[in-house]
C-alpha cells in the first residue's frame, strides 16, 4: 500500500562493485554476522554487481571448503532463510586465501590473485579490507597490506579498511591502533565499525528528534529529569567467550562503544548537515563533555560494578560469573556496571545518564528512556505521584520502537489517574522486520559513506572517559568494591542505589 507519509529517500550513496577481503575469515563474525549480512543484502537484490568476498586466514581449505561451512551457518542464521539457488550464485563469488598474518608473502600472493581475479572475471579495482581477526593480529595486517602494496588504490578504484572493536583496551592502545591503522589507510578511508549504529532503532534518534518539531523544544534540562540507558542481556559466557570477555568486561566491552554512542546520538546538538563529519563533529563534542571522574571516590559514588553469582535465567539453573568457563576464578572482572554519567553541557546541566549493561539479567532488551521533569504538581497533589513523570522508551531491540508514557483519568466518576502509553512499533507500521545492522553498514562502507561509522577523535574521547574509571578499578589503592547479583535477577542492590539516592529508580523493562 502507498504510504503518503514516505518521502524520497533523503541521502543514500550507491554502494559500489568491490573485492572484499576478510581477514579472520574461519571466525564466528564472518560465519554467523558478515557473510549471512551479504547473503542477505543479495537476497534484497541491494549488493552492487561484481561484488567478491575473500577471505583470509591461516587455516588450509580450499574455495569449496570454505563456501560449504558459509552455507551450513547461512542456513541457520539468515534473516530471510536460505534459498539454494540464490546461495549457488551467491557463493560462486567467495573465494579462500591461505596465509598466516605475519607472512608478507601471503599478502604476495593475495596482491597476484586479486589482479588476476579482476582481469579473469573483470570488474573493479576497488578494496574494501575488513579486518574481522583478533586484534593482536591487526598490526600485522595493517603492516603487511602496506609492504605488499595491497593498501593502495588502483587507477580508478579506492582502497578502504573496515576495523571491528575492540578499538584497543584503552587511550594508548586505541592511539596506537589509529596510529598504526592510519599509517596505512587515511583517516577517510578508516571505517571503525560499531553495530549499534546501524541498528534501525538507533539510526532513528536523529530523526524522531530532528524531524520532529514537538520533542526536540523539550529535549534539554528544563524539560528532563533524567535518560536511562539499559542494556540487558540473558546470556553469559557460552561458546567460549570467557576468555576474551574477563579481559575486558562490561564496561569495556559496552559501554566504551555502544551505549555511549547511543547516548551521543540522544545528546549532541543537531549538526549542520547530514554529511559523515557533521554528525561526527556533534558526536565527538559530547564525548568532550562527559565529566570525568578524577579520583577512586567519585568512581566509587558514580559507578557499580558487580558480578553474578549462580541462579536461574531462562528457567535454567546457571553458574556464577567466575566458574563459566575460561574466566579466573580470582576475576575482577565485571559482567555488569552502572555508570551515572554527566554531560557538562549548556543543553544537560544537571542532568544525569544512568547507564547499566549486565549479563545473566532476566532477558535480552536495550532501551533508551527520556524521564520528564513532573507537571507542577498543584492540581492533583493528592494522589500518588511515582511513576507520574512522562517518559519517551526508545526500544533499541527487541520489539524495536517507540512509547511514550503519560496520565491519564480513569473512567468514572471520580478523579482517578493512571498510566497509559502510547506505542509505535515498527513491525506494525513498517511490517518487514529490518535489516541486520550489519548489512546497512556493509553497504555504506562499499559506498563510501562514513556516517555510521566511528571517527578516530571520537574512539579516543570516549576512552579518556573509561579510563579513570577503569583506573579507580584497577590501579588504585582502594579500588572500589565489587558488588553481586543472582544470575536472573536486574543485579545488584548497589545499582538500585546509585538511582535511590538521586530520589530515582531504574525503568522496568
Ligand atoms: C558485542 C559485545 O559488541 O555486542 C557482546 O562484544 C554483546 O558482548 C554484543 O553481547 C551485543 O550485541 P547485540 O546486537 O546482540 O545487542
């Protein structure tokens, strides 16, 4: 049916004909995210003709080999199914490439091979190199593309990188990893790739906040209390995953990226233009104005970290944080945290941002909610007021949308109020279920578009913010304590009360 409502689209550069290239191509990111997001921008009929995927690791395998473990996993994960006649066509442009990372001879040969593929099969010259191994390797890659050659850009064509997080451990590191990274590739050919940003949810915050003339009047500190960010998830440590995680932690793994780059998008001022570096440039200003917190007591008053001990989720008896497997026993690691954070901005003065991720929590559900100063309360001072505030809920995942809360009187004769809500949902107005986050930022790396992706200056900011508090954690003398939680539960006391002494409590999801 016509939709009235939709207009032209507004931006949208094509993507591109390219060569991909993978690098950690037998990983889980390529098996169960990249190749199913190609299979499925395909399937929508969206991938620029011409497109080549190879990938790049250490293990042996032929072409074959390695279409055949795509196809097992497309066949479970695929957004739209698995047809086997769009995957026979599909698959015949993805090809193995065997080398180890540190062996420049490899790339060699990687070099000869793409050439020879453009000059068989024809098509562009263009590279886009995506970086999908562990990041120890990436020094390596980053060096080697650039002794083969393999970096520069063809007569013609471009060269560009896409780098998966982690974007380092912290400030140093991530300043060594752009260092390296741009020593190679130029910073406009740099795509750092965060997921989140290409979640539809998240995309649309700029436009329910720009495009809108009855929000954005209100969206400053006369008019919000408070923003809550949550992200909670059911799972723990499967597949193996301990091992990386305990080096790195919620906050790290989260909340450096993700969850502040959400709470960018629901702060920054609105930019000049849609162009990539205008929205960045309003981004990376609110990252300059998270305060920091200097010493291990405003950690402590302003953060929570807390790890689970055994209980339920799912209905399924779990173990505790430190006996999932690869994690240490002795872990300081922390599985949740909570951060009240500030913006020392004109726009949020005394505003504050509750962020919390946690794992084991009851279920899986990201949200956003914008929690309204109160009406003056000289009217219907009589009757109970929590949970009288207005508040807007962004559903980031699942169930993706937007409701706003407001009072409402009950019918009947006397004045009764209670709370209502309005609801938009995306799969009923919208009706397909939208794309993975990773096939709308595939297709604007192949088409030039940064937006979505995250700039140097914006990686760093965010990790000057982390840092003190990973400091406080771990370099200090008095560290602040480490809380706990019963897996299943919304997690620690010590998080209800980082709200309670504001006078606030956390939105239940
Ligand atoms: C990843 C984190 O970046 O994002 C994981 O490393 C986390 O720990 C995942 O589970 C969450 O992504 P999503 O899209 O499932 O919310």
């Amino acid at each position: 049916m016509d939709n009235p409502f939709r207009d032209e689209p507004l931006t949208r550069s094509l993507p591109q004909p390219c060569t991909v290239i993978i690098f950690g191509a037998t990983g889980d990111l390529t098996h169960r995210k990249l190749i199913p997001a190609f299979y499925n921008v395909a399937a929508d009929g969206d991938l620029p003709s011409g497109l080549r995927i190879v990938g790049f690791a250490r293990r042996p395998k032929s072409d074959e080999e390695f279409r055949s473990d795509l196809e097992a996993i497309n066949r479970k994960v695929s957004r739209q199914g698995h047809n086997d006649a769009l995957w026979e066509t599909f698959s015949q442009s993805i090809y193995y490439h065997q080398s180890e990372f540190q062996d420049l001879e490899g790339y060699q040969a990687l070099a000869e091979r793409l050439d020879k593929l453009d000059e068989e099969r024809g098509g562009h010259p263009n590279r886009l190199f995506y970086l999908a191994s562990a990041p120890e390797f990436f020094d390596d890659i980053m060096l080697h593309l650039k002794e083969s050659g393999l970096c520069d850009a063809k007569p013609g064509g471009w060269s560009r990188v896409v780098v998966e997080k982690p974007f380092g451990v912290d400030l140093p590191t991530a300043q060594h990893l752009n260092n390296v990274v741009n020593s190679t590739f130029a910073e406009k050919e740099t795509y750092r790739i965060d997921h989140y940003l290409g979640k539809e949810t998240a995309q649309n915050i700029m436009v329910l906040r720009f495009a809108n003339a009855i929000f954005e009047p209100l969206w400053n500190s006369r008019y919000i209390d408070h923003i809550q960010i949550t992200c909670a998830e059911n799972l723990g440590m499967e597949g193996g995953r301990g091992g990386y995680y305990d080096k790195s932690g919620a906050l790290r793994d989260m909340v450096q990226n993700h969850l502040l780059q959400l709470l960018s998008l629901v702060a920054m001022e609105p930019p000049v233009d849609l162009s990539a570096d205008g929205v960045r440039d309003e981004k990376v200003k609110v990252f300059k104005s998270l305060r920091h917190m200097e010493t291990p007591e405003e950690v402590a008053q302003n953060v929570v970290r807390a790890q689970y001990t055994p209980g339920v989720v799912d209905g399924e008896k779990v173990v505790g944080y430190r006996q999932e497997d690869r994690v240490n026993l002795e872990s300081q690691t922390e599985p949740f945290v909570a951060v009240k954070a500030m913006v020392d901005s004109w726009r949020w003065q005394g505003v504050p941002f509750y962020i919390r991720m946690g794992k084991r929590l009851p279920k899986k559900a990201t949200e956003i909610s914008i929690h309204f100063r109160r009406a003056p309360e000289v009217l219907f001072n009589t009757l109970p007021s929590r949970g009288r505030s207005n508040v807007m809920v962004i559903r980031i995942q699942p169930n993706e949308g937007i409701a706003l809360r407001m009072m409402s009187k009950l019918p009947g004769p006397s004045i009764r109020m209670e709370g209502v809500k309005m609801d938009f949902q995306y799969s009923t107005s919208f009706g397909n279920k939208s794309p993975e986050a990773y096939e709308r930022l595939l297709l604007d790396a192949m088409a030039g578009d940064a937006t979505l992706f995250a700039r140097r200056d914006e990686v760093e900011e965010a990790w000057k913010f982390i840092d003190c508090i990973e400091h406080a954690w771990h370099k200090s003398s008095d560290p602040p304590p480490m809380a706990e939680y019963p897996a299943g539960s919304w997690g620690p006391k010590e998080a209800d009360d980082l709200l309670a002494r504001d006078g606030r409590y956390w939105r239940r999801l």
